[in-house]
C-alpha cells in the first residue's frame, strides 16, 4: 500500500509539473504523507525531475528542510 502512495505522489508531481505553486504545494502534502525511506526516494527523483524542469528549482528548498 505504501509503495502505491508513493507511486501516486510521483504522477500527481508530474501532472502538476506545469505551476510552480501547485507543484510545490503538492511536495509539502508528499513529505508529510510519505515514510522515511520514501521521502529518501523523493528527494533523488525531485532531483532528476528539476534537471529536466528548471522551473521548478524554487520547490527543491521544500524537501531540504
């Protein structure tokens, strides 16, 4: 079931990809929501994810905290 909640997180991310703002609220809600190991995932998938999306380098000081 976890596995499935982080796999939702993940296209839900993607689908919001559009808008900074929505995109970073999504992430807050993710971080609370997700295990440890899969807020680990998170941050290296966030971190690919911006590579590719440069516009969303705002949203990466969300998962640093």
């Amino acid at each position: 079931m976890a596995r499935a909640m982080y796999k939702y997180t993940l296209m839900v991310l993607e689908k919001v990809s559009f808008d900074v703002d929505l995109f970073s609220n999504e992430l807050k809600k993710a971080v609370k929501r997700l295990l440890p190991h899969e807020q680990n995932e998170l941050k290296l998938w966030l971190q690919k994810f911006v590579f590719i999306n440069p516009h969303l380098q705002p949203a990466q000081l969300i998962i640093k905290k």
